[in-house]
C-alpha cells in the first residue's frame, strides 16, 4: 500500500461521458461487459495513455471502437489496464471484458454472494474489484445496466434509476435494463439480484410526484419490514421541509442483506442495508434498534443530496458528504423523539468513541491530508466530528443562515464533485462571515482542551471568565494555531433565574454563543447584580474537553434549574465523575469506597422528577462506562479496579435510592401493546435504569429471572438477560435464561447476535474461555460480519475487564483472530483491530501484554494493507 496524498490530487486525463454495463451473472463466473465512452480532456496531454484501476482482475476481452486491441497497445494486470495511442480528440468506445467470482469474494467489496443472493458494495473502491475503470469519486457519468441471470433462482433482477425493461434471455434465464440519468460516480453503483420478498408504498412529493418505494428482506420477513417503511417516508418528508431536498427517481428501492461490513450503503436509488438496521418487530428488536433503523434509514435516504447529488472531489473529502450526513440525521432525530435526549446520546457516543480516536494514535484530521488505506478513514472523526463541525457552522451563522448556506450549496454545486472548501464557501458567501479561523476545525486534530475560571466582583457588578484553549499534539501535528470556539453559555442566579449582563467586554457574545477565538481571554460580564453559577458549553455547542473547576453546589444548582436539560445531564456527570475517578483508585489500593451525598441526592432527584421525562431521567441514571472512566483517568489504567470502583458505586447508590428505584420499577410499565414510540421507549428506558440499580442490591437473582420470564418485547428481554448474565453469570437462573433465549432464536440471527454479544460483555477474567466455547457451536459463524463483531467485537470493545485480563490472554486471543479474519476480511479485521488503540493508558504489566500481541500480528507474514496500516500506527 502506496501512501495517497491531497497534495497530489489531479483531474483525470479523460472525461467518461457514458457507462454501459452488461452482467451475465453466475455464481462463480460472471462475465461483466464494461462499455465506456471517452474523450481526452482540454488541456491535457495529447498522448496520455488512459489508465484505468483494477483489483484482482483478470481481462477477457479489450475493444476499442468495437475492433479488437492489438497486444502492443494495452498492458493489464490484476490492478490496472493501460491503453496507449487512443484518439487525440474525439469520443472513443472501449468495450472491457472480465470474468469475476462472486462466491469467492470474502472481502464484501464488488461483486459478492449473501444468502444467495447477488449483491455488490463499491464505496470506496470496490468497483475495481468488477471491471477495470476510472474508480475514483470525481469520475461521473449516467449508466445503463443490463442484467442476464438464470431466471427461477433469480426472479428479482436490480439496479441504479429507473427501470427500463425486462424480458426472457434464452433458455430459463431473464434480463432486465436500468437506466440512472443523474451522473454519478462508480461508488454508488449497485446491482442485487435474486429471489427476496418486497414491502411496497408509495410517496408523493412536494411537487406532486408519486415515487415508488420498495423494501426488499427475505421471503416470510415482509412484516419485519414495516418500520423501517415508516422511518424512509418520514426521512422523505422531513428532507423536504427541513432542506428543501426531494427524491429524484420514480423509485427508490432498499434491499436488506445478512453479511455486510458496515450498517449500510447509499448507492444511487438501491440502498443496500446490514438487515440488522431494516429488520424489526417487538419479538426481536430493542428500542435502541428501533432508533437505529430509524437513523440510518434516514441517514442513507439523505445522502441522495449530500453525497450523491452532490460527491467528493476525493476520498480526502470523505467529510464533505458524511459528516454533513450525519448531522442530518441527527437532527432528524432530535426532532422525530426527544432533542435534549438525542443530543446526550450523541455526546456520550462522541466521547466514548471519537474522543478516544482524537486522542490516541490513530488521531487524524476531520479532512485528512494522507491515508495508506481509504477503508481505514471512514472513522468516527470523519463521521461524528464532522458533523459536529457542520453543527458548529450552523451554531456560528444562526438556522436562517444556515438554511440560506445549505440552498446555495446544493443549487451551486449540483451534479459535482467538490472539495470541503467549496462547502465552507457556500456558508461565507450566504451569511458575509469569514471562516478562514472556524475551517481549522478541518485540519486539526485532536480535542482542544479549554480551561475556564470565573471570579465575581460584587461592588464592581462584573463576572470575570478567563478562558485559554490548549490544542494537544497528534500523529504529524506538533505545533497548531488557535481555533475559533463557539461556547454556548448561560449565567445563573441561586434561585436559578437567569443573569443577563448588560455588557460584556473582551468577546463576541451572540445571543448565548460566547465565542474563544484566541489563546487565553478574559471576558467580563458587566451588570450582574449577585454571584453568577455559570453554564458553559451549553447542548455541547463544541466538542472539547472543559476543565472548569466548579463547586459541588453550583453543579447541582445547574442540574435542576438549567433550562437546556442537556446541561442538566452534563453537570450530573461532572458532578459524579469525580467519585467514580476517586472510587477506582480507591479499589485499586483495596480502600473502602465512598460517594458524595451531594451527587446521590443530585442523582435521585433527577430520577424522581416528574417534570422531566423518562427518557432523560434514564439517561441521567446512566453513569460514565468504564471506558470512559479510564480515558477520564489517563494512564497506568487497571480495569479491575475500575470495575470494582464503579460496581462499588452503584452499589453505593442502589442503596441509597431503593425506594426510588422500586417506585421506578413498579410505575414505569408500558400499558397495552408495545409500541416502539420514544415516550414509550424512555418508560422502558427508565424503568431498566432502575432494574439495574435494584439488582445491585439485589444478591440473588430471583428478580431479575422473574422479569426474563415476565418480559414481552425484546427490550426487557435483553436487559433482564444482561443483568442475569452480568451480575450472577454462574447462577442456574442465568444458564436457564441463556438456553431460554438460545433455543427460543436459534432460528434467527439477529437475535442470537444478541445471544452472543451479551455473553462477551460479561465482566471478569472467565469470559475468555466462555467466548473460545462459544466459538464451537453451531451457530457461531467466521463469514458472517455480524456474528464477529457481536463476538469478538464486543469483547475487543466494550469488555475492559474480560478482554483486559491481567495475563495478557485476551489481546492474545485478539491477535490471533485478527491474523484469521484478515485471511478473509480485512475491512472487517482492521475495524475490529481499532480495539487496541488506547493499549498506552493502560498499567505497565497490561500494557506490555498489549504492546506483544500487537507486534505479533505486525511481525505475521501476507498481512492486508488495512491490518498493516492499524496495527503500524497504533504502535508507533
Ligand atoms: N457511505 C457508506 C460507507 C460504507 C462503506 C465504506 C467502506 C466499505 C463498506 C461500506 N459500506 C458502507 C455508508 C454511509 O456512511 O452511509
Ligand atoms: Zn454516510
């Protein structure tokens, strides 16, 4: 694997202008006809050769202007054909033959086989993998796609556009013919074909245009399917009246498959879908899937216009369409459910995900300037602080503003493929401001850490906040400029009325955005009649790590009356952040563990409150997870004793609330039949929350069997099962459940996902030997993406304690697995390996462990570039 860099980024030598594909397909011999028009650019190189990407291909046949190529003037290997002495000017036909085999891609890019059924994924370069071609995102161009395939084990012929038509092909086969007129690049291409079930619905748009939508899952699971319909015309609607953005094809088709590498793909009007984000009823679908479904519906549905319309220049620009995506269905979500209680779920995944990336050595730009693999950049700094950023911008210009900067964005750059530069224009030009300082955001990584102090002068009526902003060095930044940073703030008064200066000197205040542009300020908030609490970083309007030394009682005072209930939730996690820090160290030196009355009392209050809704009082139960604990405490980790602090903890807190959390318990039933709404959700929410606590105290495992047996929706199931197997995994209860729910799903698989899932977060050094167990049943399957990562994923990820065991086993166990997963997936294998990227905070004897496992896989022989690229820079 080359390095690819910005810098070197050039137009092509040659515009495609038409791509016309012909799939004869077999399952381990299909035979692609690539025809693809061309003409030279202006301006380039007369005698340019043209140079087309391939991966694993072989050629069968090469024309140009339908008369055979003469061996002198093409050269192709399995990465690349290159054809020389083609016309200086005029358009020219190059008709490209390959044979490729779809039952033997393990890799899930181009062409591949799930579940019987043909399907393919090309984002970022698995176009290649099917034909040779220009397979890079600034490349666009209409297609055409015609489809040859035996026609009983392959009723269902899909691709891009609009249907053309269909008729018999020969004896027992069929074709059928898409055109898509929008010029896309090849990424986005998609073919399926097969024999599926189909859910169908209609949507009219805006402008009165009936639109075809169409749901594909496997035959008997059409119900299943229900949702994720709703969740798509909801996506529709809101894309027209929150953007002004309407569907563009008379169909848009979804098809959900059972191997997949990621959650989903937007190719142009044929999404392919992880089933695990289609698939839904209460029988096997939690409330965390249902909005899951939801999201990425929506998410895929929205990069129609962000991402397709209008494409990346590059991969370098990877953010331009995924981090404006994401921002989408972000708030899309926020406004179909709760906004406070979307945003606290979108910061604790930020910092339990991103963070740890920014901070490690797999940090990188939101807008990188090199990669050595492109798979390896579709990260949650690419994603979720990209849209963070866009969020930034629409903090910064205000909802009008940003309204006017997204129309002229897609009125100014349709049909192209552009740079984050571009994008950043649109929003200058619409609104007058210069982002020249906000665009560092792009270019540097790593979580700014901003200090803040306040002190308050009574005769002088002022509040003095000095702030200072400290930008961390990462992987090939050492020096960096200061960022501009929009804080949204609030100040305070001890009845919780809100304070508002008459003046403030020494920043920009608009409305409630404060804005740090330089190294240190000292802005002063004139006019303030009595001691303020102040309510920094509001709804988090920016994503840095705030070190604000805040008294006990200010934080509680912000935790009951701030009026933005995100901050409400953050000053309870600041508040019991501190005990938890203080509890793992205690346990770590075999200390007794104690726990602020005021955060317990903050802490219950929240959960008794009825003015807030239950979805929020669950989030607010909710502490900090061991992770972020040790990122919290950062280095010489010991996850034991971060686990023991933390169960001490709970415990500590069951105790003291148990009439709460009984009262809990027993008034947050979901009457009637389930339905998957957020109110619902958040009663379900709540009333788990509370389960859990009870089961702390709680020292047999009575209650917890009672509510498996009592459950009816898989919510309840699975967080009545994860107790049992968490907290009393020994128990004949908790085996009883595990067989329950083993024998009850076996039959399908994304339940049994679950099943295995479950079992590899159980705590404690035994899980190991439980998981090498697992992985000699039946059911346990290496192909299947889904199956690892609930295995092998969650215990590498969310198992500090199991996979973190002090002899070292399980990084052992970790390389081992990469070093097979690799053989076959190396996307998949190299994500799973991200795993290890936080090995340096942890205590010396783990961390050599860690450091040993990982030098192994680098010393194996035939690594993937992607492994090679990971495990390079996570021990470099
Ligand atoms: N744009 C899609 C990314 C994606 C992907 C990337 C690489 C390899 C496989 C992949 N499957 C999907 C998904 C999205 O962001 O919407
Ligand atoms: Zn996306």
């Amino acid at each position: 694997g080359q390095i690819v860099y910005l810098a070197d980024y050039r137009p092509t030598d040659f515009v495609l202008e038409r791509v016309d594909l012909t799939f004869e397909l077999h399952p381990t011999e299909t035979k692609v006809e690539a025809r693809l028009i061309f003409h030279r650019r202006e301006g380039t190189d007369r005698q340019a050769p043209l140079v087309l990407d391939g991966d694993e291909l072989t050629l069968s046949g090469l024309l140009l202007d339908q008369t055979e190529v003469s061996a002198a003037q093409y050269e192709a290997t399995a990465e690349s054909l290159t054809v020389r002495d083609l016309p200086e000017s005029a358009p020219f036909e190059l008709t490209i033959t390959t044979i490729i085999n779809p039952e033997a891609n393990t890799q899930l890019m181009g062409l591949y086989r799930t579940g019987g059924i043909y399907c393919t994924q090309c984002e970022a370069e698995g176009f290649r993998r099917i034909t040779y071609f220009p397979d890079r995102p600034d490349v666009l161009a209409p297609y055409t796609v015609n489809i040859i395939a035996d026609k009983a084990a392959n009723p269902l012929l899909l691709s891009n556009g609009n249907f053309l038509g269909g008729a018999g092909y020969g004896e027992g086969k069929h074709f059928a013919a898409w055109f898509d007129p929008h010029p896309k690049p090849s990424y986005l291409f998609a073919l399926v074909a097969g024999d599926l079930g189909v859910v169908e619905d209609t949507f009219v748009t805006a402008s009165g245009r009936e639109v075809a939508l169409k749901i594909y899952v496997e035959h008997g699971k059409e119900p299943r399917a229900a949702y994720a319909m709703d969740a798509l015309k909801r996506s529709m609607k809101w894309d027209e009246e929150r953007f002004g953005r309407e569907y563009d094809l008379d169909i848009f088709m979804i098809v959900a498959v059972s191997d997949f590498n990621m959650g989903a793909m937007e190719n142009k009007g044929l999404n392919v879908f992880n089933d695990k984000y289609v698939l839904a009823d209460p029988e096997i679908a939690t409330d965390a899937d249902y909005a899951n479904i939801e999201a990425i519906i929506a998410h895929e549905y929205f990069h129609n216009w962000t991402g397709n319309r209008i494409t990346c220049r590059d991969w370098f620009q990877l953010c331009l369409k995924e981090g404006l995506t994401v921002y989408r269905d972000h708030e899309f979500s926020a406004d179909q459910r709760s906004r406070p209680v979307k945003r606290i779920a979108e910061v604790r995944h930020l910092k339990s995900e991103q963070f740890p990336e920014d901070g490690g050595p797999l940090a990188h730009p939101v807008r990188p300037t090199k990669y050595r693999e492109i798979n390896n950049f579709y990260t949650t700094t690419v994603y979720e602080k990209g849209s963070e950023v866009t969020r930034m911008i629409a903090t910064l210009l205000g909802r009008d503003l940003f309204k006017q900067g997204t129309d002229l964005y897609f009125d100014r750059h349709d049909g192209q493929a552009v740079t984050i530069e571009d994008f950043i224009k649109c929003f200058e030009d619409a609104s007058g401001r210069d982002l020249t300082q906000f665009s560092l955001w792009y270019h540097q990584a790593g979580t700014p850490l901003v200090t803040a102090s306040g002190t308050y002068d009574a005769g002088g009526r002022s509040f003095t906040l000095s702030l200072e902003q400290m930008m961390p060095v990462t992987p090939g930044q050492t020096t960096k400029e200061p960022m501009h940073i929009p804080l949204r703030m609030a100040l305070f008064a001890e009845d919780g009325a809100l304070l508002t200066p008459t003046s403030v000197t020494g920043a920009e205040l608009t409305d409630d955005v404060l804005h740090l542009t330089e190294r240190a300020q000292t802005v002063v908030f004139h006019g303030i009649p009595s001691r303020p609490v102040l309510s920094l970083n509001r709804s988090f309007s920016t994503p840095i790590n705030l070190q604000f030394s805040q008294s006990a009682g200010d934080m509680a005072l912000i935790a009951r009356y701030e009026t933005d209930h995100f901050a409400r939730w953050q000053a309870l996690i600041d508040l019991g952040l501190p005990n938890l820090l203080q509890a793992a160290r205690d346990a770590r030196q075999g200390i007794a563990v104690t726990c602020d009355a005021a955060f317990v009392d903050a802490l219950l209050a929240a959960a008794k409150d009825e003015s807030l809704e239950p979805a929020f009082r669950a989030q607010a139960l909710a502490l900090p997870s061991e992770a972020d604990i040790a990122r919290e405490l950062g280095g010489d980790n010991d996850p034991d004793a971060i686990h023991a602090g933390r169960q001490a903890i709970l415990a500590l807190i069951a105790e003291a609330g148990k009439d709460v959390f009984t009262a809990l318990y027993d008034n947050m039933q979901t009457p009637g039949p389930f339905s998957p709404d957020a109110a619902s959700a958040g009663r379900r929410a709540l009333r788990n929350a509370a389960f859990t606590y009870l089961s702390q105290s709680d020292n047999a495992p009575a209650r917890a069997k009672a509510a498996y047996d009592a459950a009816n929706n898989m919510t309840d199931l699975s967080a009545a099962l994860t107790i049992l197997a968490h907290r009393f995994p020994e128990t004949a209860e908790a085996k009883a459940a595990l067989e329950n729910f083993h024998d009850r799903f076996a039959e399908n698989a994304l339940v049994i996902d679950k099943w295995f899932a479950i079992q590899a977060a159980i705590p404690g050094a035994a899980t190991l030997e439980r998981i090498q167990g697992l992985m000699e049943t039946p059911l346990f399957k290496r192909t299947n993406p889904n199956r690892m990562r609930a295995l092998v994923g969650t215990f590498a990820f969310a198992n500090p304690t199991g996979f973190g065991r002090a002899d070292g086993a399980g990084y052992r166990f970790l390389a081992q697995e990469i070093l097979d997963i690799d053989q076959r997936n190396p996307q998949l294998a190299a994500r799973i390996l991200t795993s290890m990227r936080s090995w340096r905070l942890l205590e010396p004897v783990r961390a050599d462990h860690a450091r040993s496992a990982l030098m192994q896989i680098e010393r194996a022989g035939g690594l993937s570039t992607d492994v090679r690229d990971i495990v390079d820079r996570i021990l470099k």
